[in-house]
C-alpha cells in the first residue's frame, strides 16, 4: 500500500490521526465544560450509557494515536538519519520551536495521556453522589486540589498547545486543503484554536485548585 | 574591507574535516562572494596552502552549482539570491563568516566545500521527465495551455536544482526540489498524463537515496534562491492522494 510505504502517505497519515485526534480534543473540552455548569456526573452518566458509542470511540482514537506515534516516531529517526552532521551555525528562518520539537511536545502529552488515563480513567470512580451517580465531579475536584498536579496539567496541556499551533496548519499543507492566499490564514486559526484548547483545559484544574469550582 | 572567514576543509569523502580559520584582506564591496574566495585563494596559492575547493560554473545565478552555506543560511544572508550573485556589501569591514558544505546524508562531501548532487539527477531520471515519441518538432502552441497554467508551470520550472532546499531542510528533505519538479508537469498537458506515476516514483526515488521527509518548516522556501514556494509541495501532496485512486500496476 502507497499510504503506508510512500513519504508523502505516512505524511498524509500522520495529518488525518492527528486531524481525529484534535476532533476529539475539541470534542473532550466541550464534555469538560459541564465542570463549569454542574452537569458532570449527568454527563458522564449518559455518556457511560452508551457502551456502543464510547467504545467504537475509543477503538477509532486508538487506531489514530498507533498511527500517529508509530509514524512519528519512525519519520523522526529517518530525519535524523538524513541529517547526521550539523552545521557549525544555524539560524533557521522560518522553522519554529513548535516545529522543531514536535517529537518532544509529542512525547510529553503521550506520557501525559497515560498518567491523565491512569488518574482518572483506569483507577474508577470512587464516590457518589446525593443521586448515587458516580462522583465524577468530585473525583476531579479532589484531583485538582493538589499544586503538583495542577502543575503538571498546565505544563501538558502548553505542550499541547505548541503541538498543535505547528500540528494542525501543517495537516492541511499535507493534505493539500490550502492556497498561498488560504495559507496565511490556516496559519493565524491554527495558533487562535491551539490557544483556545489552551485557555479551555488550563483553566479547569486552575480555577478547581483557586476554589473557584467547588 | 578585511574579514575573518572560517572555512570547511575536509581533503577527501573520508576524511573528518574540520572548520579553518583565513583572512580576507582588502576585499572591494563590488566584488561576488565567489571573487572574495577567488582572492583568499591566490593568498593561499601564494604561501603554499591548497586552495579551498568550492563549486561554481556561471556565476551569473543561474547554473545552481554554487553550494555554500554562509553564516548558518543557504545561499547566504540575501533573499533569492545564489552565492555567486551575493555581493560583498552585504557584510561589513571586520565581519566573521562561517562558510560550510551543503550538509545531508545524501549529498556527501567531496572535498571542502564541493558536495555530490548526483542523488538530484537520479531523482529526475527516475521520473522527472516527459515521454514524447520521437517525429517530427510540433508547430508551437499546437497544444493550448492556459495562461495562468503555463505561468505557474514556468514558476515551478524556475528551480536550478542547487540543492540549498535540502541544505536547509532541518530534514534533509529534497521535497521542494521534488515538488517543483512535479508540480512544473503535471499543470500542463503533456505532462499530467504520467502525473500519478511520477509523483510516486520521484518520492520513492528520493527517499532510496537518503533524503528525510518532509515536515513542514518551510525552511526550504526560504533559502531558494528562485522563490520556489513551499505551496508546489501542497500541489504534489494532492498529485500523490489522487495518484491513490489509481492501482499499482498502473503506474
């Protein structure tokens, strides 16, 4: 298969998993944000309703992530190997920090996942609530109540955020969804959406450790 | 105008090289950067010391084998601009200038500051071509192309090959000089017949001969000396998902 073997395929692969992956990035906040309105436990309640839904969901995310660190990783190594003597000096010109450590801001939010999954996902919900719905809510409220944690939350979520400002305007040049006159622009929204994602999940675990969400 | 120059000097493919310190002595700001090495030469032909070794040919910018990495940039620190054509009052009296070979593992060094491109011929020959039977010349503009087809072709066809794309990718990639390629057949129409084939095959070539992949730093857009735009790698990003609708064997 061309998709799998050619450079521009696995280019094009790594921009639709990292495309499925920002979707449900998005898609994460917007749940989150019943923090805000109370509807947490409701939420998550119904969610968890629908076995079906949330596993094809979770297989689908999967899928992209083995793409997208499989991929990232093996692209990586080649660059490198391509590339064995420095120069003396460099001074790059358009190449940015988020560009030049996608490797790095991608490991940081894989080893971010996995102890975010471990936190909240695989150890359970411990309480309920007055209606005997898990205790979502006040799982995260507990979680975030710790400076360490809302630490390492922030530091994650602004590797995030350099991820994606290089992330997604370079999934359309990929992909080929631009123009020279659309590029400027792809480029403006890429870092304006990262810096939304940035504020919308920094500021949970913020605004739970200043007591302002109770 | 007197300079420090630190130079790449390596005396074989083999051996390790290092960077050497010379001065350049009343250097006139009229002169190329070429003229400036040409009189640091005579200096050293005069006391005895091998010359540096470096690639040039036209000297006018337009022959894309002038290959010199000036102060950590391609081509020096003027836009579009190649080595040779790149005047000396662009530095100033007293200025340190690092001068180093193109660097990528497909191009080795041959000697100082003289690379081996031949990996960006044999990524034309495998696919960077029109096949056109042999007969008779065809009257011009038999075949009609649209103007606004044929200028982007010619902008796409502005690329020299020198190589300063992949000296600049971060990568190692020679996708701009790929995509240029490309992109300049298959806008017109004797060349997107085998567009779908050539995409894949010049990026299949390209990889076998030890380019990185493209990333997207747009470093190499940068440092073209003819303003190769990074938006002929979208075109040949599109050339390859649509070269996906047809079967191996087609190709």
């Amino acid at each position: 298969m061309r998709l799998f073997s050619s450079t521009v395929g696995r280019k094009n692969l790594m921009a639709l998993s990292g495309q499925a992956l920002i979707a449900f990035v998005v898609m994460h906040l917007l749940g989150n944000f019943t923090v805000y309105s109370g509807a947490l436990n409701s939420y998550a309640e119904r969610l968890h309703s629908l076995p079906l839904l949330v596993w094809s969901f979770r297989l689908i995310m999967l899928a992209a992530l083995t793409l997208h660190v499989f991929y990232g990783a093996i692209i990586t190594l080649e660059n490198r190997a391509a590339k064995p003597q420095a120069y003396a000096v460099t001074k790059t010109q358009k190449a940015t920090f988020a560009s030049k450590n996608m490797i790095w801001t991608g490991s940081a939010i894989a080893a971010f996942l996995l102890y975010h999954l471990i936190q909240f996902t695989f150890s359970g919900v411990p309480g309920r609530d007055l209606f005997s719905r898990p205790d979502v809510f006040g799982m995260v409220v507990q979680g975030f109540s710790s400076l360490p944690v809302v630490l390492v939350y922030v530091a994650s979520i602004t590797a995030l955020f350099y991820h994606l400002s290089h992330g997604i305007q370079s999934s359309f040049q990929t992909l080929g969804l631009n123009s020279e006159a659309a590029m400027p622009f792809i480029m403006k929204s890429a870092v304006i959406i990262s810096l939304v994602l940035f504020g919308g999940y920094s500021s949970i675990p913020l605004f739970i450790l200043l007591g302002a969400v109770r | 105008m007197n300079l420090a120059l630190f130079v790449w000097r390596q005396k074989s493919p083999a051996d390790s090289g290092g960077l050497q310190q010379y001065e350049a002595r009343d250097i006139s700001p009229d002169m190329s950067f070429l003229e400036m090495l040409d009189v640091v030469n005579e200096d050293l032909i005069k006391k005895g010391i091998e010359p540096i070794a470096f690639d040039h040919d036209c000297r006018e910018g337009i022959c894309g084998m002038c290959s010199q990495v000036i102060n950590g940039t391609a081509h020096g620190p003027q836009e579009k601009t190649t080595v040779c054509q790149l005047h000396m009052r662009n530095f100033k009296d007293g200025d340190t200038i690092y001068i180093e070979p193109w660097r990528a593992k497909a191009f080795p060094v041959i000697k100082d500051l003289v690379v081996d491109r031949g990996a960006l011929d044999r990524i034309i020959q495998s696919g960077g071509y029109v096949s056109v039977s042999t007969g008779g010349v065809p009257d011009a503009n038999a075949i009609l192309i649209p103007k606004a087809d044929s200028d982007r072709a010619m902008d796409a066809a502005e690329c020299i090959g020198c190589g300063a794309c992949v000296a600049a990718c971060p990568n190692g990639s020679a996708m701009l000089f790929v995509s240029a390629k490309v992109a300049h057949l298959a806008l017109l129409p004797q060349g997107c017949v085998e567009a779908a084939r050539r995409v894949c095959v010049m990026t299949e070539t390209m990889m076998k001969e030890g380019f990185g992949n493209c990333s997207n730093h747009y470093e190499c857009q940068a440092a073209c000396p003819k303003g190769i735009k990074v938006s002929f790698i979208a075109k040949l990003n599109r050339e390859f998902i649509k070269s996906l609708a047809k079967p191996s064997e087609a190709l």
